[in-house]
C-alpha cells in the first residue's frame, strides 16, 4: 500500500512538472495572453481536466513559474557572495553578472519574471499573492542592498541609501538586458556581459568612497 501510495505521489508530481515546463515553454515563446491552457496540456500531453487537478487556472501556474524563477535567481546571487572577494566592489559585480547568468541560462524564467506580466491586468487580479510576489523581489533587492550597506560601513563606498541605490542599480542591469532582448545591441558589436561590465564601472566610480 505504502509503494502505492509512493508512485501515485511520484506520478502526481511528474505531471505537475510536464505542466511547468511545458507552461515555460509556451508563455515565453507566446506570451501571457497569447498562451492557453489547451496549448500547455497538449504540450504535456496531458487532458484538460488534469491541468485543473493542479492548478486552479492559467494564473495559477503562471504565478507558480514566477515563484520557481525567483527560487533560481536568489540561489544564483547567494552562491555569487560566497564565491565573491570580500571587497563590496568585487561583490557587486559578482551579483551583476550572477544576474546576467539568470538571464542567459534560465532565459525563459527572466521572461516570466521580469516581462511578460507587464501590461496584463489579469495577472493582479488578487492583491495578496501579487503581495507575496513583491516582497520576494523586495528581499531579493535586499540581498543587493545589504552588500552596499556592508561598503558603506567599510568606508568602501559612498553615504548613500542602500536600498534605493540598488533598485537604480537593478534598474540599470534590467535596462541593458531588455536592450539584448529586442536584440538592440548586436549591432553595436559588444556582448551583454561587456555593457554590464561598462554599467558597472560607471556605477562604481559614483559610489565609490
């Protein structure tokens, strides 16, 4: 009984991940509205009916793949501070390119996370678990900030406000990557990871004690 109840647990959770990957898949390449939740079940060669015994609706799974993108990106910027130097310089660019890396290998998880909710009102339909969302990406920004708060107290860096400096800083990094997305930048003959080290250089020597 207890082997059986195993595999129906083990089974239950590899269709649960088909559904993911393959709502991943289809929300990057199509977007939001232009995804169903038909065209993610044929993908999972699943029925309709087991899409509803997992999640409640498109936004459910949608707001699940948000969470899993961010679970990534914070793994990502940890193990960047304990592979870093202990300067708050070298720390910062480390989160900067760790940032970049959530970019170039989880692609399709930057999608869902930093873009194609934008403009869709559907997706803020319920204000706690958008609430939830927010103070994920707040701590994550947090992570940004207590490295700057730590120069700061070094005497490395400049009498600013941590946490606003790292938005602005954020906001620069997301800047340079939507440039790669609307393929802004191949022209121009430098990769992203050599506009970010220039973003970098620039915002290091503003702040720099």
């Amino acid at each position: 009984m207890k082997k059986q109840r195993a595999r129906t647990g083990s089974e239950k959770e590899y269709r649960k991940e088909q559904l993911k990957k393959a709502a991943l898949h289809l929300f990057s390449k199509n977007g939001f509205k232009g995804t169903t939740v038909e065209m993610i079940t044929k993908k999972a060669h699943l029925s309709p009916a087991a899409f509803y015994l997992y999640f409640a609706n498109k936004i459910a799974i949608y707001r699940q793949l948000n969470q899993d993108g961010i679970d990534i990106l914070q793994k990502l910027l940890q193990d960047a501070l304990q592979n870093a130097g202990k300067s708050s310089i070298d720390r910062l660019y480390a989160l900067a390119h760790a940032y970049v890396s959530f970019f170039k290998d989880y692609t399709d998880y930057f999608y869902i996370t930093e873009i194609l909710h934008l403009g869709n009102s559907e997706f803020f339909y319920d204000t706690r678990l958008v609430k939830e969302l927010e103070e994920r990406t707040l701590a994550l920004l947090k992570i940004v900030a207590f490295v700057i708060e730590e120069g700061i107290h070094k005497g490395e860096l400049k009498k600013i406000d941590p946490l606003k400096t790292a938005v602005t800083l954020w906001g620069m990094i997301d800047g340079v990557l939507i440039l790669e997305v609307k393929k802004s930048t191949a022209f121009t003959g430098y990769t992203v990871d050599e506009l970010i080290t220039q973003m970098m250089d620039m915002v290091v020597k503003g702040i720099i004690h």
